[in-house]
C-alpha cells in the first residue's frame, strides 16, 4: 500500500466548486493506478493515477466542506488525512420580508437566513 501521502490543497473557486489538488505518496509501493475524491465523507469522484487535481463541482455557496483523497495502487489504497475549505458567499435569495421593532431609542431589523456571510452592518444615530 502507498506510504507517505500527504493531505490535499484546496482553492475555492466558486460559490459551487473548489479545486483539489495533491501530490503522489513518497512511497508509492506500486504503480498508481487511481486517486478517489471524498467530500463530506462520502464518494465524489476519481482519477487517473497521472492526474493531481479535481474540481468538486455542484457544491452549496457558503457550506463548509471537508475532503480526502485515497491514492490506489493494485496492492490497495491509503486516505490522507482530511482538509477543509468553504465555497464562496452568494448573494441572498428568498428571504422573508423583514421584522422591525422600534421603540424611542432603537430600531431592531430581524431577518431570516442567510447563504453566505453578513458583509454590511447599517448604523443609524437619530439626532
């Protein structure tokens, strides 16, 4: 079995993909003959022995992710140990009209979620 595979890199580059990539096992014990995808602990894809890299693909904006690959020779497979990366924020759809509550010093706007990360905060002083 392969020894010494070190863990993927990961570079989001959507709000639905993130690049894999990977380098071959110092000791391959063998000839590669494939790399498996795993996202979420569950199969995504694989490749060619002579391939280092994979699009995950069809992912959700802003969802944290963790992914492995096991590299493959005819005498079995070994699994790096897992990385993680986030998609990319979107903009946010579907939400429910706003609630407000005010009173004489505060005005408090409740939405529902969000998919991705809040990146504006409004501050309004009445004078």
């Amino acid at each position: 079995m392969p020894e010494g595979f070190a863990q993927p890199a990961l570079y989001t580059l959507s709000r639905t993909e993130i690049r894999v990539s990977w380098n071959p096992p110092a000791k391959p014990n063998g000839v590669v003959i494939l790399y498996k995808i795993y996202v979420n602990d569950t199969f995504w894809t694989n490749t060619t022995g002579v391939e280092q890299q994979a699009v995950a693909s069809g992912l959700e904006p802003f969802t944290y992710y963790v992914i492995k690959v096991a590299v493959c020779t005819t005498h079995g497979c070994t699994m790096s140990d897992p990385t993680s990366g986030t998609t990319h924020s979107t903009a946010p759809t579907g939400l429910a009209p706003t609630q407000l509550t005010t009173d004489s010093t505060f005005i408090f706007v409740h939405w529902g979620k969000l998919n991705g990360a809040l990146d504006l905060w409004l501050d309004v002083n009445a004078f």
